[in-house]
C-alpha cells in the first residue's frame, strides 16, 4: 500500500518564526510572480512590489528595459519611493537628501558634491534585483545566487505557446485580503475535492473528477479539468467570453489548465481567456491574492463580447474558496487539530507541495509523516 500523507502540523499555519523562515527561504530565494510587462508599457512607468521586509521598485528605463531595484537610498538608506504606482519622469530622486538615480540605476546627482570628494558615484548605484519575463508575466529573485530563470521554469517554458499569453491584455484585477495562512491559498488551487461542497455550479461546468494531474513533482505542479459535455467555458452562462486565444485547438477545447508555480502563481488557462492569482503573505494568517483576467484585445475591442461572464463566475468562487480558507485558518489554531490524512488522488498536489515547503526550510520530512501518524488517534 503506498505510503499515507498527512497534512502539515499546526505550527506551520500559526507559528510567527516560521513565517519568517518562510520569507528567508522561500520568498526571498525563489523567483516570485509580481506582475505584467504591460504595467510598465512607457519608459519610467513603475510599481512597487512588497513582499516581507522588502520593498522592490519594478520600472522600465528610458532605453524600454525592465528592471528591477531594492527601494532602498545608497545614502542612509531611505526608501525611495511610496507610491505604489505611478510614473518616473527621467530619474528617481530619495526624499530625505535629494539623492538622485537614473532609471537604469546609476547614481546621477548627489547635492554638495564639491564637498564629498571621497565619494565615487559609480560605487553607489542602485541595488539590482534580478528580474525576467516570461509569456508577458514579470518575476523577480531576490537570492543572492538565484536558480537560472530558463531551469526554474524548464516544465511549463514551452508548454503553453498555444495560448499567447504575452499578447493578452489584462481586463480586471481584483485584489482580495484573506484572512488565512499563505499556504492555505495554494492548497486549496491544488485540489478540487472540497468542489461538489464549496463550488456547486463550478462543479457543474466541470466535474470535480474529470481531467488528470500532469505535473506530480518539484516546484511547479498541476493538471487539467474537463468541461462538461455542453459547456464551452467557466463562466456563468457556461458559453465562451471571446473566440479561443491564439492557436488553442483540439482537446484544448475542451479543458481548463490549473498550474501552481512554486510559490506564489497560480496560472489557470480557459480556452477563451487567462486567470492568474498572485500571493503575497502578509502575516502568518493573512495574505493579499490578487487576481488578473487577461483577455485578447481584439476581443476586448468587440463591443459584442463580455468578458464580465467569465470574472463574475470567478470572483464569487473565490470568495467561496477565501472563506473556506479562512474557517480552515481558525480551525488550525485549536489545540484538537491533528494531522489528518490526505485523499490520495484528489489531493496528491497537496502532499507534494508541503514538501517543497519543508524541503526549502530544510526540516525533516520523515518527522512529519512520523508526527501524522502518531497523532492520528489522539
């Protein structure tokens, strides 16, 4: 008989120092979804990215390239920016001491220069996070030897070209403010067991126990789900929003795509259009998820296409999931909660993803399948 998982201890949903080691490392070594190319179209358009103790300026310079740099003053270290969007005009100047940077980093302007003539400009630049894009999405890694981009994306870098993504246009974004532990949110993403309970008219647009997991391993897992024989799209009239993006065909037809990338994207990819979640922990029981559509604009364009069908259904799921994720929070915090066993097909993704989870913060795994176990009859 294969070996039972069980779901992780209580600490690992209420403990504050494991929350921290999970920003040290987790979300400060691995690559980090924050957003779209399209957010910083124009030459010194920015945003600012927040996650743990660190605040990260994400712009485009005036030769049109991304980048990415610590919001942190050379000189007494300052933040630079508060904004959380907004555009630069041709330079990035600190508020405390008028220290001035170019949009490519480089220190520009120091006031009283003359009389600091110790001090090299060119030893002062910006501090750079690396940033990379792909399929339009930008990700960011604040490791000092961060894993190379290509290899951390290896399983899904081709996969999805059918789709275009990095053409689509984001339509809606709705940030929500949930009130459970980070790992909760992905969890739930990673199984629709709890469907036929929580989400009846999803359920009935595609059978909770239709389609297959195809990625099982490592830091990036998932599968597919069938729609129902009738059904075009999640949405709720069950019809598509627009035609199939790009070269969607086939089967493609006929499935929705839920993919989680370790640890902070959740990619969901219809026929018609695109979702992304994106996490960001906040506390150790509560996180922001923010939520995109992308669409293609020449369907944005058609007046006859509605792509509100699609986000409405969205958005009253996820609510259903935030609450479930919520009463799941409070129910961890009891002193009766116990490990229990996770259901071995519809909930593989789970037992897979806490180990990732352990195996970054480097605590045994034998110790938690061992402390499920002992603790079951309790």
């Amino acid at each position: 008989m294969t070996d039972i998982a069980y779901t992780l201890p209580r600490q690992y949903f209420t403990s504050v120092e494991i929350f921290w080691e999970e920003m040290e490392y987790i979300f400060y070594e691995n690559w980090l979804c924050v957003g779209r190319a399209e957010q910083i179209a124009r030459p010194g358009d920015y945003f600012l990215h927040e996650i743990g103790d660190e605040s990260i300026i994400v712009l485009r310079d005036t030769a049109g390239t991304a980048r990415a740099f610590y919001n942190v003053c050379r000189h007494r270290g300052t933040q630079l920016c508060e904004a959380p969007r907004g555009r630069f005009a041709k330079s990035i100047q600190c508020p405390y001491h008028a220290w001035t940077y170019a949009l490519d980093g480089r220190l520009i302007g120091v006031p009283s220069l003359e009389n600091m003539a110790y001090l090299d400009k060119d030893n002062y630049p910006l501090h750079t996070v690396d940033l990379e894009s792909w399929e339009g999405f930008l990700f960011i890694n604040l490791s000092r030897q961060p894993e190379p981009f290509d290899q951390a994306l290896a399983a899904i870098l081709e996969r999805f070209r059918p789709w275009h993504m990095d053409t689509l246009q984001v339509v809606e974004r709705i940030e929500y403010d949930v009130q459970a532990n980070w790992k909760l949110i992905a969890e739930n993403y990673n199984e629709c067991y709890h469907c036929p309970v929580i989400h009846p008219r999803l359920n009935q647009l595609s059978h909770y126990r239709s389609g297959d997991n195809v990625l099982t391993e490592g830091r990036i897992l998932g599968g597919y789900m069938g729609l129902t024989n009738g059904e075009s799209s999640m949405s709720h009239s069950g019809r598509l929003c627009a035609p199939p993006l790009g070269e969607v065909a086939g089967a493609d037809l006929e499935r929705v795509y839920y993919f989680s990338l370790f640890p902070n994207m959740l990619l969901s990819l219809h026929p018609d259009y695109v979702m992304v979640h994106t996490l960001r922990p906040e506390r150790v029981d509560r996180t922001t998820v923010v939520c995109q559509w992308l669409f293609d604009p020449a369907a944005v364009a058609d007046p006859k296409i509605d792509p509100g069908d699609a986000v409405e259904f969205w958005d009253t799921t996820n609510r259903e999931d935030w609450h479930a994720c919520e009463l799941s929070q409070r129910g961890l915090r009891s002193r009766a909660y116990k490990p229990g066993p996770y259901y071995q097909w519809q909930e593989q993704l789970l037992a897979e993803f806490d180990r990732q989870v352990l195996l970054a913060l480097g605590h045994s795994l034998e110790e938690q399948g061992s402390r499920g176990a002992g603790e079951q009859g309790r």
